[in-house]
C-alpha cells in the first residue's frame, strides 16, 4: 500500500465548488452531524481519513455538533450496517442521533510528482576594453613631453549558454464529492463538488472540504441562528 507523502502544502483549493441545495427543506432542522463514507483512494493510505478530517473542521466552523468518527466506525461495525445502503445509514443515523450524515469519496488523486529536466542558463559577463592614449603634459622644469595612459572606453558583454539540471515540481490533483442526507427520511440536502491542485494532500483536502462548506453556507446552523 503506498502512503501519502509528508509534503509542504504550497498550494490548495480555490473556491470553486459546484453544489446543489434541496431548496424547500428547512435546514433548522439540522444541528447534529456524523461524517461517514469516506474510503481511502486507490490505495493511498490515509487519504480518507484525513478528508474526513478536513470535513469535520469545517462542519464544526459552520457551528454543527458532530459525533467522533470512531464511534460512527465502532457502530457501523458492530451492527453490521453498510454506510453506502440507504436503509442502513438511515438505521445508524438513528442509532447515533443524529439528525443527517455527510457522505463523501475522492474521484480523482494525482501525485505531485518531481521531474529532472536540462534547462539553459545564461551567464553574461562585460569584460572592459582598454585603450592607450598619449597625452602632452608640462614638465617641472616648464619644458613639455609626452606620456602614454591606459584607459576604459567602454564594455564589451559575453554571453555563455549552458545546460544543466533543474526539478521540477507537477503539482498533483484532488477531486472530492460529498452530500448531505438527512436521516429522517433519506433525502439528500446538498451535493458538492471540487477539484484542487495539489502539493500537499492534508492542506488540500481542508481547501476543497472549505470549498464545498462554503458554498452552502446559507444552510449552517451558524447562519440561521442570526
């Protein structure tokens, strides 16, 4: 199985995010939250629990309460219930009390990846170009003579091309889904979408879960309590 590399986020998600919102539902009704669903990619190790992760800080920020994901694991676990079945999700939602569960999956991860390539580098250099020039000047004794100088009269530039090895850094790719499906009676509130580049995955999956929040930030609890 391979791991996510420990990498410095450099770059994330911009707010882009594609949703869509059940518009005649009353999102009042909402305030307790388990985040659930969310399945490594590909075998990248770690990747679904540190989106699960992203997403429960943002859900906290837009003021729900939320149940630890362990117990949601420990549950779903013990009484034998698939997140992804309707009929089950329902169950466990009742059984955790909580009034919706957050579903999500990565579609898309691509690596950062480091590529050495030969780039041309220019060295420039001004060499002085010097010239002897004679010059009358007057003796002590008030006879004249004449005497040679050197002197600058101007620059010449050279220009050296040369190859050599550079990295380069490709930034990766991150695409997440995510919904929101009220657990009363199996409706899905919102769904959302992101894409994100991707330097460090940890730093990236908060920009897309921020994304997807903010772009339904009219139904938080935080919102509608004002």
């Amino acid at each position: 199985m391979r791991k996510l590399l420990p990498l410095i986020a450099l770059l994330g998600a911009c707010a882009t995010a594609t949703v869509a919102v059940k518009a005649d539902f009353d999102f009042a009704k909402v305030k307790r939250v388990a985040v659930v669903g969310f399945s490594d990619y590909g075998g990248f190790g770690g990747s679904g629990e540190l989106l699960a992760g992203a997403f429960e800080q943002e859900l906290l920020a837009a003021g729900y309460s939320l149940v630890e994901r362990a117990q949601v694991d420990k549950l779903l676990r013990e009484k034998g219930l698939t997140a992804s079945d309707p009929k089950d999700a329902k169950r466990a939602g009742k059984l955790l009390g909580v009034d919706a569960l957050l579903f999500g999956r990565i579609t898309d991860f691509r690596e950062p990846r480091e590529s050495l390539v030969d780039t041309e580098v220019v060295d420039t250099f001004q060499d002085p170009i010097y010239v002897r020039r004679t010059k009358t000047v007057q003796n002590a004794d008030g006879t004249t003579g004449q005497t040679e100088t050197t002197e600058i009269q101007g620059y010449r530039t050279k220009r050296l091309v040369r190859r050599e090895p550079r990295t380069v850094t490709s930034y990766g790719r991150l695409g997440v889904s995510a919904r929101l499906v009220y657990v009363q009676t199996g409706e899905v509130l919102w769904t959302g979408s992101d894409v994100a580049s991707v330097y460090s995955f940890e730093e990236s999956a908060r920009s897309v879960a921020d994304s997807i929040l903010k772009a339904v930030k009219k139904t938080w609890p935080a919102q509608l309590k004002k």
